[in-house]
C-alpha cells in the first residue's frame, strides 16, 4: 500500500483550517478618464473612440466580469457574499445600465447576503453624479466619493478632474439618494497649510457623510509624483499636525477612528474594508483584482491579468489569472497582522487561529517584544496596538517580518 | 652574469611608470599585442582602478643591445604610495639600479625624492628619465634643474621620452645597460637567496620572488630558511615575463621565482635568506625592518553572526599581505570584531574595499587612529591603539603621541594654503627650501592629524599640487584627552577619540552635530552628547519622527505594501542597534567628516 507523501510533513507546516472566515466580492472597473500623478492603483485612461465604440468596449466588459465570476465559482462554491465593492479606476464610468445589468447577473450566480453592503466608488464630476439616483436604484446601497480635496488649487496640483464646486455638488446629490456614504479626502497636499487641511475636513462634514477617509498623501513607487515630487510638500512635522488636528475635529463631530485612515459614525465601518483587514475572504474580478481565498487545507492569493485588453483575452481563452500562490505558513502571520493591527481596537485572539489555523502562541516573542517596545497591548483575548504601535505601525509590522 | 641588468623604476603615480614598464615588455616582446592588456603590471582588480601598484611585480626582458649583445634586464615594479614605501625599500634592495621617472610637466614630488634617497642609500644607480616629453606643458630644462636641486644628481643629460607615444624607449634601455653595473655575486658559493616578496596562490601555494645573490637554485634541490631553519624541497623555479615562465635554474644576479609546496606565508618570511640544506652558506643577507603598523581600526561585521566569516576573510587576505594586522576585539557597541593595524590610511582603504569586494562583507569601520604611549601613575608604559581603552585619567601621568616628520613638496603658489593647514594640525616647521618653482617643506606633525584627513586636505588646498612623504619620529608628551559621543545617555566605545585638548571643545561639537545628520529620526527622540570624563560639553538632540505608518492598505495591496515593509527592515538592518538606537555604518566614520576651524 502506497503512503501519501503528506503524511510526512509535519502538521504545523500545514495550514488547517476549522471554518473559513466571511466572503466579499470585488469588482473592477479598470479605467479613468485621467490618470492621477499619485495613484498607484491599476488604472487606465479609458481609449478614444466613439460613442458607440466606448459602448461596446463596456458591453464586452461586463460580459467578461459575468463570465469571469463564472469561471471563479468552483473555488467559492456554496458561499455566502458579504459585501461587494466596485472600485477602479473609476467605476462611475460605468453607464447605469450597465452597472445594472452586472448587478443582475452577479445576483443569479451568486449568494448574496440580502443585508449586504454594496458600494461604488464615484467621482465626483458632474456626469457622475447625475447617475447616483439611477445606480441607488440598481441595488448600490454606498457610496465612496473620491473629493480629495475641496481647494481648487489642490485639486489642480493632484491633477483631478473635478473642482471644488463639483466636488459640492457631487456630495450634496449623494446625499439626496443615499443614506449611507463616504467621503475620500487627502491631506499633506502640496502647499497645504493646517487650517487648509481641517477646513476639507470642516466642509466634508457639512454634507453629513457617514465615513470618513484621510489619507496621508503618499509618493508611491511607479507613479508620477514619485518620478517628479510636487514642489512644497508639508514637512513631516506640519503633517502630523495635520493627522492630529483631523483626528481632533472628526472626534468632536463623532466619528470613531477605527482604522489608521479610517472614521466612521457609529456602525457604520465600511464592512466591505473591514473584512480585509480582520483577514477575511475577497474573490476579485476584473482586470487586475486580488483575490484571497481559504479552504480547509490552504490559503491562496491570485491576480488577475492586469492589462485591460490582455485581462479581456485571457476570458475569453477561459485563463483569467495572471497569479496564483498558497501562502507560505511563514508568511501567514505576518499578512494577519498586516492587516489586523491596523484596526485601532486591534483583533481577538480568537481570530488569529480562525483566519490562518496557527495558534497565537506561535508569535508570542513577536508579541513580548512589541509589547516591550510599547507598541501593543495584549490581554487575555485582545491584541491592541498603542497610540505610538498605531503612529509606528511600519515599525510594529516590521517585529513580525519573517527574516 | 655581466649580461645581467636588474633595475626598478621610481616615479610618483601618474609620473608613467606603469606605462613605461609595458612599453619596455612590448620592445623586448615579453608579453604578444594580444596579451598587453592595458598595465599588465598592475594585476589587482583595485590596482587597475586606482591606477596605483600596492605589490612588487616583475618581469625579465631580452634586450639585444646597440653592442650586439643580448642583455637580460629584470624590472622589478614597486609601489609609489607612502603606505608601502617599506616594499619600495626591498625592491631597491634587490636591484643595482633604478630608473628616476620624472614627468616633465610636473616636476619632482615629494615620495618620489624619498624613495631616490633609499636608493642612494642602499647604493643603487639612479638613472633620470624624463617622460611626458611630447607634452605641450613639458619643461625638460627646468625639470632636469630640479632633479639636481632637489635629489642632488646629474640629470642634464636625462634620456628624454613619453612612455605614452614609444618616445625614447630604447634610449632608456641603452642607458639600462651602459649605466647600471651588473650583478655582483659568486656564482660557485653556496646559494643566498633574498626573499623580496612572498604571496600564496591557490594553486601552488607560496610563490616566492627571490634575488639570488651566490650560487644557484634549481628544482629538486633541498632548501633551508636561515631564520627559521625549516627545509622544504624546491619544486619550480623561474622568471616572470610578466607570465611565468619556468626555468632550469635561478643563477647568482637572477630575480626570480621560487615555489616549493609551502602552505603558510610566514613560513616564507620576506627578508629571509634561502640557502641549500646540503651545502648552507654561513651566513645569512641582511633582511628587511620589520613593518611596523600605524594606524589603526576596529572592523565590524554589521550582522554579528558575521564574525567568523570575517576572520576567515582577513586571515585569507593576509596570506598576500603579511602587512595587515588584526586581533579580536569587543566593543559594547558594535559587538565582536577585530582591531586591524594598517601601514596607512590608503592601506586600510584597500583591505576594507576588497573585503567587501572579494569577500561581500559588510562591515561598520571605526574611525582610525594611531597608536599612543601611556605612562602610568605607577610607572608602567602602555600602548593603547584604541581609544576606547585609554586607562582611567587619575592613573595617567603622561600620554605620548606619535610624531611624523613630514616632507611636503608644493608649487610656490600653495605654500601659504599649506603652512597653514600644517599649523591646524599642530604642526612645527622644521625646514623651507625653495628649489626652482617648487617649495620643499619639513614639518614635525602629531600623527594622529595626519591619519584623520590631512592627505585630502594636503590635495584639496594645492589642487593636487603638494606631495607628501613622512616617517616616524618619535613619541612626544602631549595634552591629550578621550572624546566620548554618548547616544541616549549611553557611551558609545566605538565612538571614542583621543584629541588634543585644545580642539577637544570644537571637535566634540562638531562631532555631535555631524551624528545628528547621520543618525535617521527614529520612534523617540535621541540625545547626542560629547563629553570629556564626566563633562558634557555638546550635546544634540535628534528629534522623533511623528509616524511612519503606510497610509492604504486595501485587498490588491498586501504584496506590494509587504515589500515596502522589507525594504524599509532590510535598511535598518544595515544600522547597528546601540541600546534602541539604531546607527547606521557611515556614522562610526562621521569624524572624519567633520571640517576644521
């Protein structure tokens, strides 16, 4: 009799897991009308060509994410979806019919929690907003604004499309259709002074979203700003100012701060973020998404084929995925607390064991050593990182860091 | 052995001497077009680079002379910097002559007129050359005038050529040959040879370059090492062309190569005498000083399981360099390491590079320094080449400080810029000789300053001009006290610095203020200090960064942003952990950094 091969591995170095954690779906919509010198997400300028050009451009499109879930479903077979998220580029190119016709197709192959949070990023061009009522009727229940910024003269130097009375109106037409919706903004702007940076804040607040994102603006590898900083960035110390005062004001106007760019009124966290950050499950279609998937004896990470038109052929030829890897059990804790630390109350211990099948107790010199450095807490069944481990969170990340 | 010509060539770096040397292997057909790879001389990657020779090379050439005749010429190359002028000195021992290189547009320098006169010294011929001829700047007359002035030799007649255009070679053989006188020696005594150079190769083992002197050396034959007595048995002999080349025999004159099958280098003591087990000559040649190191470093590995890993490295570099000194060393600091004794600071230089060159080490270097006479209270006389060690300042009685007698050649219109430099660095004038354009300067100087930066600062202020040459002269009382940099109330033993008290104060705040560039704002603030004993007298303060958290993190993103995070780890791994502070490499080297008043 033949033994498997496995049988001599030792169980440790196997991941098991007793159930697998919650499922979101993320779609998306790969183009923009312009490229912004500080993104670094995968976005293209969305090609030249007629109306009806563009038209069939979307129709193919769409058909390739319906097929492209299509071909997905044997490694999500009988699960429930938790949230979906249309994010980009910008999905609020997408026509509304179009958006509703996806929406239909996603609900007829899949499980869809009826109480499930769905949300669209939109721009906040005047074109956009004019389709917010029409996508809230297609099932869409939030929305993320990218504003950025109400300061024309910032919006400029961050090359957006929109202005700050556009960015007014967007918010005021969004709040007519929809209880539920977040607000984007970037601090640390070229040139931004600290009343600048908490007057987006003060104007943001006026129109009564329900979250609240400020970003710290980030030269990322492989965008433009890298390649050519903008003149006049605040300095590290007027930033943090910034961060601080921010923080201060969104508390007042009662809002939790519950991840490190993240606020929110009470229960309403983006649910569909949350669930990356407590680890749990993303199936990712459209040009270039991640996924992240358990099963019982794996976790795997994919990405699709990046390229707008190559990712179109590679549906077509029935091979979606650019990427496909199980994570090493080295590098399962450390993508667990990647993600779990950035939560301000920080994670249950119970957790870490659900998500990657490894007991806590597999990273407690990690955990004594962050904790003597002042960066976390750890009590009987919480892991929460300090004010200075959330400030440091790099640092923090970096205890964890296999070697 | 009236055929025999051996001869090395002196000349400051630049001067042409590599050049030279290949265009007399080119005439004499040593090496094919093919293999004249540019300074064939010059083997070592780090040679080729900096265009210096650090070892002694040679190479026989056939010359059929204008009389007919077929003369065998030895060039034995040598070294122009300062740090090895002590291989100079045993390259000159094994020649009867030496060609004098002297670029025509330049003029005489400094090391060049030092290594003249250990020629002079050793009775070797000194024959003048002046090269760079075809040079639009080429002043042969007052060239040849400051060649008699300065060196005190006939020069006006000097073959005139340029290495570079194959001006004048074979001028210069002829004056090779009429010049220098041959070998003298006893071709049936028992053998003497002088091991001149010895280096391992990973083939053969030790290759020794010898002068045979009496006798002669074939394969087979039973040697013995007169200062050690060890007996090994010859297998290879032969010349250099640069390639090898065997031989049947190395005769009495000869420069040559010896192998045979040793394992050690020091088992083949440079300056030692071979001779035959069966047939011993009573006595031994005079050998070469032994080369005394002087100045002095602590290298570190940045990653501390390194260790052992560096030892093999420096063990292995000393098989070719029995000038490199090192021994164990701890510091709280920087962990386990090694106190390495260099020749000078080009030396050290060199090691450091090739160890992490060849080797792939990574490595933290202390800031070097020279090696002090400390009397005690009770008497004792101690020598302390780390700073960190200095006793206690109540057990002291008096510290002595190196001093160099430095010889400074320099343009007249540089001589202001550089009695001053020399004044900064404590320096006492000794003599001043004007000898044509140029200004020959005789300075006593604290070694110590020169070991810190004065070479560059000699460069900088004479735009290239000054040359320097310096020996060891004595140890001299001198009001000298620890420098101390603390981080975080923490003192820093790899850190510490003995200075003159008088620019103590200056030294320590600049110190201080160079850490706080150097050191990257970490989580909290970090207080640099400089103290004297218990007295603080400077102090920084480095102040916290505010955050260094990544701002997105979203599904698409865990792999890129991971990245991030080990590059941002792998940065900080390449800094030494001091208590929390985290101090990176070039920190531990900021004194050199730091500018004068």
């Amino acid at each position: 009799m033949s033994v498997s091969p496995l049988q001599f591995q030792r169980p440790e170095h196997l991941t098991q897991l007793s159930s697998l954690p919650p499922l979101s779906l993320y779609v998306h919509i790969p183009w923009c009308l312009r490229k912004c010198p500080y993104c670094d997400f995968n976005s293209h300028v969305l090609p030249q060509g007629s109306e009806a050009e563009k038209l069939a451009l979307e129709t193919r499109y769409i058909d390739s994410l319906i097929t492209d879930v299509e071909l997905a479903l044997p490694s999500i077979w009988g699960r429930r979806i938790s949230s979906i998220f249309f994010g980009g580029g910008t999905p609020s190119l997408l026509s509304p019919a179009a958006l509703d016709r996806l929406l239909l197709a996603l609900q007829a192959r899949l499980k869809i929690n009826p109480d499930a949070e769905i949300t669209l990023e939109a721009n906040p061009g005047t074109f956009e907003a004019e389709r917010f009522r029409a996508y809230r009727a297609s099932g869409i229940n939030r929305l993320s604004i990218g504003i950025q910024s109400f300061d024309p003269e910032k919006l400029q130097r961050l090359g957006r499309v929109h202005d700050g009375e556009q960015a007014r109106r967007a918010l005021e037409i969004a709040g007519q259709h929809f209880d539920n919706f977040n607000v984007d903004l970037m601090y640390a702007l070229p040139a931004q002074t600290l009343p600048q940076a908490v007057a987006d804040i003060e104007t943001a607040l006026s129109f009564g979203p329900t979250h609240l994102s400020a970003y710290h603006l980030t030269l990322e590898p492989n965008t433009l700003f890298a390649a050519q900083p903008p003149a006049e960035l605040p300095n590290d110390e007027l930033s943090a100012d910034m961060q601080q005062a921010i923080e201060q004001r969104l508390a007042q106007a009662g809002f939790e701060h519950y991840e490190t760019s993240a606020f929110c009124l009470p229960h309403h966290p983006s649910r569909h973020n949350l669930n990356y950050w407590t680890f749990g499950d993303y199936l990712g279609i459209g040009a270039g998404a991640h996924s992240k998937l358990s099963f019982h004896d794996k976790i795997v990470r994919q990405m699709r084929v990046k390229q707008p038109q190559a990712y179109l052929e590679a549906i077509a030829a029935g091979q979606p995925l650019q990427t496909d890897h199980v994570i090493a059990a080295d590098d399962l804790a450390f993508e667990f607390m990647m993600n779990a630390l950035r939560l301000n109350h920080g994670f249950a211990k119970s957790l870490f064991h659900e998500r990657i099948g490894l007991s806590i107790s597999a990273i407690l010199y990690e955990l004594d050593a962050a904790q003597q450095r002042g960066l976390l807490t750890h009590t009987a069944q919480d892991i929460i990182p300090t004010q200075q481990g959330r400030r440091f969170l790099n640092d923090l990340l970096a205890i964890f860091l296999p070697d | 052995m009236n055929l025999i010509r051996n001869f090395s060539i002196i000349a400051h770096i630049d001067h042409g001497k590599s050049t030279l040397a290949d265009r007399f292997i080119q005439y004499c057909g040593g090496l094919s077009e093919r293999e004249m790879n540019s300074q064939v001389l010059d083997s070592m990657d780090i040679e080729k680079e900096r265009g210096i020779t650090i070892k002694a090379q040679t190479a026989a050439l056939q010359y059929r002379a204008r009389d007919g005749q077929t003369y065998a010429l030895n060039l034995i190359d040598t070294p122009g910097h300062v740090d090895f002028s002590y291989e100079v000195s045993r390259s000159l021992s094994a020649c009867e002559g030496a060609l004098l290189v002297v670029d025509a547009s330049q003029g005489v320098e400094a090391q060049t007129v030092a290594n003249c006169y250990t020629a002079i010294e050793l009775g070797v011929e000194v024959v003048p050359v002046l090269n760079k001829i075809d040079l639009p700047a080429a002043e042969p007359e007052r060239v040849s005038q400051e060649i008699e002035d300065i060196i005190g030799i006939e020069a006006t007649d000097a073959v005139r050529a340029s290495a570079k255009s194959g001006i004048g070679i074979e001028d210069i053989l002829e004056e090779i040959v009429k010049k220098i006188p041959p070998p003298q020696g006893k071709p049936d005594a028992p053998l003497k040879a002088l091991i001149i150079d010895s280096w391992f190769d990973n083939y053969v083992g030790v290759v020794m370059l010898v002068r045979v002197v009496d006798g002669s050396l074939k394969p087979k034959d039973k040697i013995k090492f007169m200062a050690t007595g060890a007996e090994h048995l010859c297998e290879q002999v032969g010349v250099f062309t640069p390639k090898s080349l065997p031989r049947p025999a190395l005769h009495a004159g000869e420069v040559g190569f010896v192998i045979a099958g040793i394992k050690e280098l020091k088992s083949a003591k440079v300056g030692d005498t071979i001779t035959l087990a069966t047939q011993p000559a009573t006595e031994a040649l005079p050998g070469f000083k032994e080369v005394q190191s002087q100045v002095f470093a602590g290298l570190y590995p940045v990653e501390s399981h390194d260790y052992e890993a560096l030892r093999d490295a420096l063990e292995k570099l000393q098989l070719n360099d029995a000038s490199l000194r090192f021994e164990p060393e701890v510091s709280q600091a920087l962990g386990f390491g090694f106190r390495c004794g260099f020749l000078g600071l080009l030396h050290l230089e060199i090691v450091q590079e090739r160890l992490e060159r060849e080797f792939d080490m990574d490595l933290i270097t202390t800031a070097p320094t020279v090696v002090y006479e400390v009397l005690l209270k009770d008497g004792e006389l101690i020598e302390v080449e780390n700073p960190s060690r200095l006793p206690d300042p109540g057990k002291i009685e008096e510290i002595r400080e190196p001093i160099i007698t430095s010889t400074i050649l320099v343009p007249q219109d540089y001589v202001g810029a550089v009695m001053t430099l020399c004044n900064q660095k404590r320096g006492v004038q000794r003599n001043m000789q004007y000898m044509g354009r140029q200004v020959m300067l005789t300075y006593d100087m604290p070694m110590n300053e020169v070991v810190m930066d004065f070479f560059d600062k000699l460069k900088s202020t004479s735009r290239g001009y000054a040359s320097l040459d310096y020996e060891f002269k004595e140890f001299q009382t001198a009001d000298l006290v620890k420098l101390d940099i603390l981080v975080n109330s923490e003192r820093v033993d790899a850190l510490s610095l003995i200075v003159h008290r008088a620019s103590s104060q200056y030294r320590g705040r600049e110190l201080a203020a160079k850490m706080r560039e150097l050191i990257p704002r970490q989580m909290f603030d970090i207080a640099v200090q400089a103290a004297i004993g218990s007295h603080i007298i400077a102090r920084e303060t480095i102040k916290a960064l505010r955050k260094n958290v990544l701002a997105k993190c979203y599904g698409g993103d865990i792999t890129r942003k991971k990245k991030l995070l080990e590059k941002q780890k792998a940065g900080k791994k390449r800094m030494k952990q001091v208590g929390n502070v985290e101090i990176p490499q070039a920190a531990f080297l900021a004194i050199l950094q730091v500018s004068d008043k």
